[in-house]
C-alpha cells in the first residue's frame, strides 16, 4: 500500500508517516520499482500501535521506547501520564470555576473583570490581611461571586477574617445558603461550624430551617451555634441545647439571654424553667451552677421562676443565696413598676 492509501486509510497524514519514518517509528517494508514507499499490513498495524499511544499522552520518543525497547515497563510511565493529567483537569476546573465565577457577577466591562479577578487572588491569598481586605472591599470595588464567598468563609482558618468574611457574605443576599447547606453537610466538623456560622448571619426562613437542621449535627459547636441564633429568632427547638450550655457554662450568658427571650412566650416560660431546675437546683448541684441558675431565671417569668429563685435564695452557699435574693428584688422591683 503506498504512502497516500495509508493516509487515507488510517487518518495519518502523508507528512507526519514521513515523520514517523525520519524518527524510526515507522519504517515502510519496501519501495516500488518507482522508488515510492510501499507500506505491509505489519506497518500499519504498527500505525495504528503509535496512534494508539500518542491518545495516551505519549511523547513520540516514549512510543518508540515502548514498541522497540524489551525492556520497557509501563507502570511508571502510565502513573505519570496520570499525575500530568490529573493535574491539567485540575487546572482547568479551576479555569472554568474562576471564568463562571466572573460570569455570574455580569461585568459591564473589562475593568470590572479585572477588579473581579484581582479580588479572588486576593482571597486566596497566603496573607490574612490580604483575604481580609478582599473581604471588606468586595461590596466597594466589584460584586465577588457569591460562591467564591461561600468557598472562602468556609475554608478560612482565621478568625478575624472569616468573620470578614461573614459580614460580605450577608450584604450578598441568600443566594449563597444552598452554598452553605452543602457545607453543613460537610465530613469536616470546622467546616460544619464555618458554614452555621454563616447561615446565623442570614435572615429569613430558610435561613431558620437550615439553623433547626444544624441542632441535629453530631458536633456540640454546631449544635450550640444554632441554638444561639434560634433562640434569637423565638424557635423553641432551640431550649434543650441552650438549657445544655447553662448547665456546662459554654457561653452562659448568651444561651440564658436567647432564654429569656423565648421565655417572652407564656407556653415556653415554665418549661424552660421546668429544665433549669432540673438540671442545676438539685443536690448535687455546685454552688457555681445553682449561682448560674439563679442569673438564668432573673428574666424569665412566671410564678415557677420565682418560686425556685425563693428556694434559692435559702441556699447553704451564701453566694448563691445572695444571688438569687438580689434576682427577687429585681423582680419584684420591676413588678412594682414606677
């Protein structure tokens, strides 16, 4: 078969079959009595071997060691084609998010591409103030995605500038909470946290399912997070963990203030005080958690807070006793009124 039928039949131009023959790749077996190439069916099969490779990622100098040398092994070679693969499909994942990115935020111009792009290398960058300027410039300079939002609060290890973070993520609206309900599903519990505590940081009600979802997760960070903001939003699932965390003295004040406010609802006053005194006014009690109990009750209403405030202030622990004495006072002062 000459050199002009093999193009046709294998897809090989004439010109790279003379490449391959000027390298040894592929050598035709004979010539016509003309003194054209003349190509056996060995040849092409041998073509279509260095086709076949090249798909592979093969360099033309590879295919030859791999059909010519004996010794050649393949697993190594084939592993780092892998690792060269793997790291181009990387690279262009990476394009094809930062280039979606840019899209979503509807530049009106090429400066505006520009501002985008300059403040996404801002966010990943190996400096903190660096990501934290990104941050606080975002809502000034150019609209950043709010999905690079929602990838950079819920990998960011620093404090400062996750709350940054937060805080530009909430002048972007809802659209990042489907986002953030991936990162509470996270494995990773740091993740978990980073994304409740940006879904705190959002109003409405889907905002709020998310939050009742999170009492659920098995990291007590979570759970305690959520209760926080629950109890700021009146939803009474949020009584038991806030109850928890008096108990434990984690963020105390804040869990018996988001009390206080749900205790604002008749149905719920005596049963949160139903849960304190069962948690902290028995025997066993410390003096430090009976102390706790008596702050904890000092706004919640109702005739069963007052009645357990009276017990305490009959305390064997002066400290405690004095405490709930003053609590009382401040009740009853407020009863009075002017």
């Amino acid at each position: 078969m000459l050199i002009g039928e093999v193009a046709r039949y294998s897809g090989v131009s004439a010109r790279m079959l003379r490449h391959y023959e000027a390298l040894g790749l592929v050598r035709p077996t004979g010539r016509t009595g003309a003194g054209y190439r003349e190509y056996a069916d060995e040849d092409i099969r041998r073509i279509f071997h260095v086709e076949s490779l090249r798909s592979l990622g093969l360099s033309l100098r590879e295919v030859g060691r791999a059909l010519d040398d004996p010794g050649f092994a393949p697993s190594e070679l084939v592993e780092d084609l892998i690792r060269q693969s793997q790291g181009r499909i990387a690279a262009e994942t990476e394009l094809l998010t930062r280039l979606r990115r840019i899209g979503s935020a509807e530049p009106a111009g090429w400066q505006d591409v520009l501002q985008i792009v300059a403040l996404l290398q801002a966010l990943g960058s190996h400096s903190p103030g660096t990501r934290q300027r990104a941050a606080l410039s975002s809502a000034e300079e150019a609209p950043v995605p709010v999905e690079a939002l929602v990838e950079a609060v819920l990998g960011e290890a620093d404090p400062i500038v996750e709350g940054a973070l937060r805080w530009a993520l909430a002048r972007s609206g809802d659209g990042g909470l489907p986002l953030l309900a991936r990162g509470l599903g996270s494995p990773v519990a740091e993740v978990r946290r980073r994304a409740v505590r940006s879904v705190a940081e959002l109003p409405g009600g889907e905002a709020t399912a998310l939050l009742r979802e999170a009492l659920a997760d098995p990291d007590v960070a979570v759970r305690r997070c959520a209760a926080l903001e629950l109890g700021a939003r009146g939803v009474a699932d949020a009584v038991p963990t806030l109850v928890d965390m008096v108990v434990e003295e984690v963020n105390d004040v804040d869990a018996a203030d988001a009390l206080s406010t749900l205790a604002g609802r008749p149905a719920l006053a005596d049963r949160i005080t139903g849960l304190l005194v069962e948690r902290l006014a028995h025997s066993a009690a410390q003096p430090s958690a009976r102390r706790r109990l008596a702050q904890a009750l000092a706004d919640i209403p109702g005739t069963t807070a007052s009645d357990a405030l009276t017990e305490l202030s009959h305390d064997e622990d002066r400290a405690v006793a004095l405490t709930a004495t003053y609590v009382l006072g401040m009740r009853e002062a407020r009863a009075d009124g002017p």
